[in-house]
C-alpha cells in the first residue's frame, strides 16, 4: 500500500524574492583605520548580523540569500582574524 503523502517538488529555479534582507548591511564595513580594536568590533559586528541574516535565510528556504549571508560572515571572520593579529 503506497502512502498517500503528497510533497511538493524541489525546484532547482532560483526564487523571485530578495537574496538580502533591506536592513543587511549587502556590503561588509571595511575599514582603513589604523585602530585594530576598532576593526575587530566591526568585524565581530559584521559576523552577528551575517549568521542572523543566514538563519533567518535558512528559515525561509532562501537559499540564494543563505549562500550571501554565508559569504559576508566568512569575509568578517577573515577580517576579526587579521585585526586580532595586529592586536598581538
């Protein structure tokens, strides 16, 4: 006996919505300053609104915008890193 279970089928289409929420910051502050604690508190910074940004995705099948959000928190981490090394 088959189950009757219907489940709609994965679409390899990209969706029509936003790959960003309008409060992400689409690009990560760079900063040229010569304050490393400063560039660390941005980074850090940064990285907490890419996971949310990436839940909050995740959460609603937005896989394009999951992908964004996972490559603005790596850019921060490899940002957080270099200004904790200036930092000693």
């Amino acid at each position: 006996m088959a189950e009757p279970k219907a489940s709609p089928s994965p679409s390899a289409a990209p969706t029509a919505s936003a790959s960003a929420p309008p409060n992400a910051s689409a690009t990560p502050q760079a900063s040229e300053t010569s304050d490393p604690k400063a560039e660390l508190n941005q980074a850090l910074s940064d990285a907490q609104t890419a996971m949310t940004d990436a839940d909050t995705a995740r959460s609603k099948g937005d896989w394009a915008a999951y992908g964004d959000a996972q490559k603005r928190l790596n850019d921060a981490v490899k940002r957080a890193v270099a200004a904790q090394q200036k930092l000693g």
